[in-house]
C-alpha cells in the first residue's frame, strides 16, 4: 500500500489521538486533532487493512437521542514489544504488549564467565527467542537498556563504567540476527521515564527527575566490590532531555573528590557494607538527596521519582529528600515537589524500555533544533507489520 508523507502524518496523528484517548469516536477524533470526517473515516479504513483498531462499546447518545457513537479502540493484540535491562551482575527482559500488559518476564544472574556484554546479549537473545516462539502474538521490537552514556538515536552504546565499555559498540548486529525487527538502545535512567511518561500519558508531570537507585556490582567484571549505583532520568516540558552529547543524567556526586569505586564520597570499605549496614546506605541517600535538591529547585521540577531497590526504606528516604530540598529553597513557602517510589518491582527498567518503543509507534513525526529525527508513528508500525 502506497501512502504519501502527508497522509503518513495524518494516520500518525490519529494513532496518537486514539492511543491517548481511546475509546473515542470517529466524530471525536475529527474534532480533537481538526482533520474532516470523510478524512477520519478514509484513516480507519487504512488502520482497519493493518489490524491496529477494533471497535470498542458505544457511547451515549445525546440529549437530542440519534444513533449512539462508534467507539474505537487499539488492538492489543497486534504484537508485543521485548525490554531487556542489563547491569553489571544481571540482565532481565519482560515481553510487554501496547497497552502495558506484562506477556512473560525473564531473568539471568551473571557470572565472572559470561560478563562480556556481547556474551550476555547472545546467551539472552536465545532464551528470548524460544520464549517467544511460545507466544500467538509476534514481537514487534526489541529495546535494550543498560547504563552509561548511550546515542537512542543511532541505537549504539558510546560509553559505559560499569559495564567497561570505553568505545562505540552497536549491539544490533546482534540482535537482528535472531529477531527481525527494528532494534533500540536506551540508557537505563531514561528508560524509567519512559515508563512513567507511559503509564501516566496525559496525566504525567510535565517536569520530573527520575532517579534509579540499584544496589549491584559496581562493574561487570574486575571489580568484584558490591556498591550501589545511580542514574537520573530528566524530563523537561513531557520530553525525555538527552543533552547534546546523550550524557545528561550521568551523575557523581558533587562531594567525590577523589577516585572511589561508587559515585559518591563514600570510601569502598562503606560501599561494600552498603547492603548490610543501614547507616551507610542512609549516609548515601543523604549526600544523594543534597546533589538532588540543587537540581530540584533550579529546574523547578514537580517530581522526583525514586526507582529500583530503596523501597523497603521509602518512608526513611522520602523525608531526608524531602528535607534537603526545603533547605535548599531559599523561600519561606515550601518547595512544590512530590517524591514518590514507584512500585513496579524488578520489571521497572525493561518495562521502561519497552515502553519507549511503544511511545515512539504512536507518536507524531516531529523534526526540531535540539532533538534528532528518528522513525516513529505510523512509519514504524506498518514496518512492523507488514
């Protein structure tokens, strides 16, 4: 089927309205988005040839009476998208469908013999590819996250401490070889945003710092120390920020003067008693909470958004975050900022990555001064399915 690029923007438009909306109408959509009817209705009918809507339960009529509306929805059924997380001691992927429904979870624990990341993404993707083979559904894309310094848009790694990645390294050669779908690298921070930008869709804030905490190996291999491990997320005006060189979020704490193996001034000796000694993980959170409150008021941001293993010291963290950014506020009404732990569990990051696949086949075509273009809306879906 032959569509134009106008006609390509104007499906993508529709997509996005009903992925934000749905169920809606065809009247609702016209009406949202300021296509005509006829226009609408020529749409459903391309959308209709690829199996992406099915009708959803009618509305209500107006008070004049008539004939109820026709409610459209996504079809969830379309196909899945695989999200794979890998840190320095573990990788674990989730299979997740459009509307955020977890498929499968898999998981591995890392050893000192198979800590090459291409090791790693190898042994995964055969385990994944069996998985998969299990399912009726087919995958429609592949995201890998994993820290360090990565370009989403070319889909490549371009630095990583932990994982001792000190040059580019393109992992979808790959990947493509056991899956035939188009394939996104993210960086494990950003990919938490996703998440929530996903979950929250309309609702989400418009300005928030999501910051993932994970108690781990502090490198892949040659550094057995157990440590603890940070990486922010920023999201400014409902975009995920990247910065011009892809390292926005990359953090070290203002007080590490000298060389430790974390990425706080905490000496290896603590970091190592990180998991058993509370005291030393309440130390942390205290120079992290001061590092964050400075960010938290220049930006005037609306969330901070803590992920991954400090749950079970939510109600402790919270208040000393809390606190730090009071005293970091130079006014006497409060700071507006809400910190919350999200509750999603281990899946928080591959469900993350997934998500941003899924953000990007219903999003809208859009070419700026500070972000790169990149496929997405109904250009990536029908690559997908046809």
């Amino acid at each position: 089927m032959t569509i134009d690029k106008v006609s390509s923007f104007n499906i993508s438009r529709v997509l996005n309205c009903l992925y934000h909306q749905q169920p809606i109408s065809r009247i609702e959509i016209s009406r949202q988005i300021g296509l005509d009817r006829s226009t609408v209705s020529k749409i459903m009918y391309t959308l209709d040839d690829y199996n992406i809507v099915e009708p959803a339960d009618k509305g209500v009529s107006t008070p004049r009476g008539g004939r109820r509306p026709d409610f459209l929805q996504l079809n969830n059924k379309i196909g899945f998208v695989i999200g794979m997380e890998v840190q320095t001691d573990r990788w674990f992927a989730v299979g997740v469908t459009i509307d955020g429904s977890i498929l499968f979870t898999l998981s591995e624990t890392l050893t000192e013999e198979n800590t090459s990341l291409q090791q790693v993404i190898e042994q995964a993707m055969q385990r994944l590819t069996a998985r998969c083979a299990e399912l009726p559904m087919k995958p429609m894309g592949v995201v890998v996250t994993l820290p360090g310094i990565i370009d989403p848009f070319q889909g490549i790694i371009l630095r990583s401490n932990p994982l001792n990645i000190d040059e580019t390294l393109d992992l979808k050669p790959i990947i493509t070889r056991y899956f035939d779908v188009p394939v996104l690298v993210e960086n494990d921070a950003n990919s938490c945003c996703w998440g929530e930008l996903f979950k929250d869709k309309l609702e989400a804030a418009e300005n928030f710092l999501s910051v993932l905490v994970e108690l781990r190996r502090t490198r892949i291999s040659g550094a057995p120390l157990q440590g603890i491990g940070v990486g922010l997320g920023i999201v400014l005006n409902k975009h995920v920020h990247y910065g011009k060189n892809f390292s926005a979020g990359e953090f070290q704490s203002v007080f590490c003067k000298t060389f430790h193996s974390t990425q706080f001034s905490i000496s290896d000796e603590e970091a190592a008693k990180m998991v058993s000694d509370e005291a030393v993980l309440v130390k942390t959170f205290e120079e992290l909470a001061i590092n964050l409150s400075l960010l938290v008021n220049t930006f005037n941001l609306s969330q901070v958004i803590i992920l991954g293993d400090l749950s079970p010291h939510r109600e402790n963290l919270s208040k000393i975050l809390q606190d730090k950014i009071q005293e970091n506020w130079s006014y006497d009404t409060p700071a507006a900022c809400e910190v919350r732990f999200t509750d999603l569990g281990r899946e928080t990051v591959a469900f993350g990555a997934a998500c941003m696949f899924i953000e990007r086949l219903f999003s809208v075509p859009t070419i700026s001064n500070t972000q790169q273009a990149y496929a997405c809306g109904f250009d990536l879906l029908k690559t997908v399915l046809e």
